[in-house]
C-alpha cells in the first residue's frame, strides 16, 4: 500500500517496535520528543510546527540495547524545577537502566538507575521492566520501578536509593506499565499493570493496595494513560491482546466499549480537541475514539508503512491540536480534532 509522505523522518535507522512519541514544549515552543528502539538509535525533538530538529539528547555509544521500553517527562517547570525526561532501556547491563535527561538542555542529569543492588530470585536475575518519574509527598522527584518478577518500588530520583514503602499485593509477575496520578476527589493512586493482564493500584503514602487487582485485559498491559474527561479522572489501558479499555479508578469498573484492533496496542494517548476528549490508538492503523465512551471518531487514518502506525502523539501548536504518528519512514502530523492530514507549518 502507498504510505503518506512523512512530516519529518527518521535519520538512519528506522523506528521499529517500541517507538515513543511524547508532545512537550521546549524554548517556548510545540515540539515531539522521539526515541527509537532500533539499537543505536538515540532520543531528538522535533518543531511540532515544521518538523525540524530542535534537540539532541546527550547518548553515549553504551546507550540503546534494542530494548527502549518507556519514555516519560517530569514535571513542566511551572515550580522552577526543570522538566526531566525519564525513559528506561530494558536492557542495558541486562537487568535494565533508567536515563533522565534535562529536558531544556539535552545533557544527561542524575546517575544511572539499575538494578546492581537487587539479589536473584530463582535462578534468574530480576530485570526492570518499567519505570515512571512521581513526586514524593514531600515533594522531591522519585522514580517508580517495576520488575520482572512482580515487584514494584519507589526510588530517589538523584540518589537512586529507596524512597518510600515498596508496593505491596503485587503478585510474582512481569510488571510491565506504571502511572501515578490524582483522581476527582483528591487521592493519590499508583496503578500498575502486569503481563497476566491483571490492573492494580495502591497508596503512595503506605504501598498498600487501593485498588485490583481487576482482569483488565488477556495479555500483557503496555499502556496506562491517566486522562480527564467531564470532570472526572479516568484510566486508559492498552494491551497485547490487541485492545484497550476505559476504567473508573474510584470503583475500578470498566466504561463504555472496548475497543479492539487487529493488532498490538502500539500507541496510547489522551487529548482534548474538537470539545471532547480523544484517545487515540496506534495499531494497524491510527484510531481515535471518545474517551468517555469508546465509540469510533471519525474514521481510521490509513496509510502507514508496513501497514502498522508504531506510535502515537499529541501537542497543542497555536489553536488546534497536533496528533502525530510514526511508521517506518517517520512522523506524520494530523489535526486531532479531524483526522486529517496536517503539512509542515504553522497553525
């Protein structure tokens, strides 16, 4: 099938399985962060208005096993804090790495966070499996790790070391997504999904469990999006088993439809555009649906290289919303609100 021209491509080798896309604003302007998770690949930004090549994130020839497995941003700077990109290689030094860089100058900034200090379960030893940045109650940054082998922790986000009870009820398997974020009422939950498919929440004050575990899914949950949709805080969750679901984290019940591809779920986002809010879905293709709801918005964008859009994007640029997707050959930029082709330039 002919794919559409890219709005910026990939520089060398292609994106491959595992690609992130992550919408921030640097210098005072719309931008993409992209990370790759073909080995050798490193971590750019992009201009969301015309496509060019803003930032280089400081790599080494050590950095990228292959294995890039989550890309996230801390904080916006609104405390005078810098922003901090946090992303984890799977398996850097085989038991996996978490890199933060600053996210305004590109430079790497704390120490490596891995798992030198876990012992061996079995025969095996444990590898970091997920990771997402999270501000402690007393207000420093802190690192949430999950592991193959079910355990999930908190950790100084400078020092690397523990910061915090470490999460109980977790089971013994592969944690493989993490989130934190504050529903309607004022609680503060941790949730986390495992490669069972099993969805759980806890406290971050005591590490008890708050919530789960529920079947969510029937394969390994790779997507956890925290979103705000009609005055509430709702749960978006992605898995292998080709679908994703909306959750009510006050009861922890499904809503609305579930949405189901005819592959993976590669790419998961929220965004507000058109006066509702979009999940947007990269699978085969790239689909969009009401988040309160789950019923189709418009139809599928078609078009991508190897007939699969490897992930999934948004930023606001001027009055409308950016939805970018990325296959093989690079990065296309939509309008949210209507699916449509959106070329390089300005609002």
């Amino acid at each position: 099938m002919r794919t559409a021209a890219p709005f910026t491509a990939w520089d060398g080798p292609s994106a491959g399985l595992g690609s992130r896309l992550l919408g921030v604003e640097l210098d005072g302007r719309p931008a993409v962060i992209r990370a790759g998770s073909t080995q050798g690949r490193g971590l750019t930004a992009f201009d969301a208005e015309d496509g060019s090549l803003v930032r280089e994130f400081a790599l080494d020839e050590r950095f990228i096993s292959g294995q890039l497995r989550q890309a996230h941003v801390h904080g916006d700077g609104g405390d005078g804090e810098r922003p901090v990109l946090v992303v984890l290689d799977q398996f850097r030094g085989l038991r996996g790495t978490v890199f933060q860089f600053d996210l305004t100058t590109g430079e790497r900034v704390c120490p490596d966070t891995w798992g030198k200090r876990r012992k061996p379960w079995g025969r095996t030893w444990p590898r970091m499996s997920a990771a997402f940045p999270h501000r402690g109650a007393d207000g420093r940054r802190n690192l949430l790790l999950g592991w193959n082998d079910g355990r999930v922790e908190r950790v100084d986000a400078v020092t690397g070391e523990a910061a915090g009870p470490r999460m109980r009820g977790t089971g013994r398997r592969e944690v493989w997504s993490l989130t934190a974020f504050t529903t309607a009422d004022g609680t503060a939950l941790l949730a986390g999904g495992d490669a069972d498919g099993l969805l759980r929440a806890w406290d971050p004050a005591t590490g008890r469990p708050a919530g789960g575990p529920v079947k969510a899914h029937n394969g390994p949950i790779n997507h956890l999006v925290p979103y705000a949709a009609d005055g509430r805080i709702l749960l978006a969750t992605g898995a292998t088993d080709h679908s994703v679901r909306i959750w009510d984290p006050e009861t922890w019940t499904p809503l609305g439809a579930m949405m189901v591809h005819p592959e993976n779920t590669l790419g998961l986002c929220a965004y507000q555009a058109g006066g509702r809010t979009v999940l947007a879905v990269a699978s085969d293709r790239l689909h969009r649906y009401d988040a309160l709801t789950g019923q189709p918005v418009g139809e599928p964008v078609d078009g991508w290289e190897e007939d699969a859009c490897l992930a999934v994007g948004a930023v606001r640029v001027g009055g409308r919303v950016a939805l970018f997707g990325a296959d093989e050959n690079g990065v296309r930029r939509l309008d949210g609100a209507t699916g449509e082709e959106w070329p390089a330039g300005p609002a």
